[in-house]
C-alpha cells in the first residue's frame, strides 16, 4: 500500500526514464524513436547491470491505461516468447495498491541458465520476484515522499 493517489503513483511508474532509481538491475531507460511517454507501442532502451554482468534490452510498451494498467515487453511487441513486465494500481482509500508482476512464456534455454549463474543468480525467477520487492519498496518511499 502507497499512501498517495493513483495518478501520483502512474506519474513514476509510467516514466520509465526513471527506472534505474527502482531498479536493483536496470540502472537507466531511454525512450527510442522520439516516444516521450508511455503510450501503447513506444519503445525504449533498458540497460541494466549486475555484477561484472551490463547488456541493454529494447522493451515495447504493449499497455497504457492511466492511472491503472502499464505493461511492456523485453522485445518486440509481436514476440510471442518475450518476457512481459506489468504494473497494475488500484485506488485503495487516499492510496493506491500497486502490484509488478512478470510472464516467462517459455522456460530459460541452457544458455540462459548458464549466463545466469556465471553472474551469480541460481533461480533467476526468485531472482526477479525479489527484484520486483526492492523496486516496489523505492517506489512507495519516493511516492510517499512527496
């Protein structure tokens, strides 16, 4: 629970530049093609790092309905094995409820799994469901914070 309104809460959700003050793994986002906004098929630019690990995704936003529902994809919007990231906001009282979640449509390849451990991560889904704490936890402080 985040003791701020919906709206408040989608203004940092929605701006993906920020993602990196969120993040435990993404330290920057950019948006691509002149996208300024959150909008249903912009895309932009993660980099992320993790120990010696950097790699950079493109991600396309494949939902955007203020102030309730964002999602985007680590990919192009028509990958069907592309991960999926989703925040969702419900008005709960003067606050909002906000939720992360993630869709893994397939299961890692060897590869993956192999890359995955060489950076230190053995349940890369335990992983990101930690990850999605920590990110949720600096977003409530920054919301609260005024």
């Amino acid at each position: 629970m985040i003791g701020a309104r919906p709206e408040a809460v989608w203004a940092l959700v929605s701006d993906v530049t920020r993602m990196g003050e969120w993040s435990p793994e993404c330290v920057r986002c950019e948006w691509l093609d002149g996208a300024s906004s959150a909008v249903a098929g912009a895309r932009f630019k993660g980099s992320n790092k993790r120990g010696f690990a950097r790699w950079s995704t493109t991600c396309t936003v494949v939902a955007a309905d203020a102030p309730e529902d964002l999602a985007f994809k680590v990919g192009k919007a028509d990958d069907a094995d592309a991960i999926v990231w989703r925040y969702t906001l419900r008005p709960e009282g003067e606050g909002t409820r906000l939720s992360e979640s993630f869709e893994l449509p397939k299961d890692q390849s060897w590869s993956e799994r192999l890359l995955n451990r060489a950076i230190g991560v053995k349940d890369r889904q335990a992983d990101m469901i930690a990850g999605m704490e920590a990110t949720l936890a600096r977003i409530k402080a920054v919301a609260e914070a005024g």
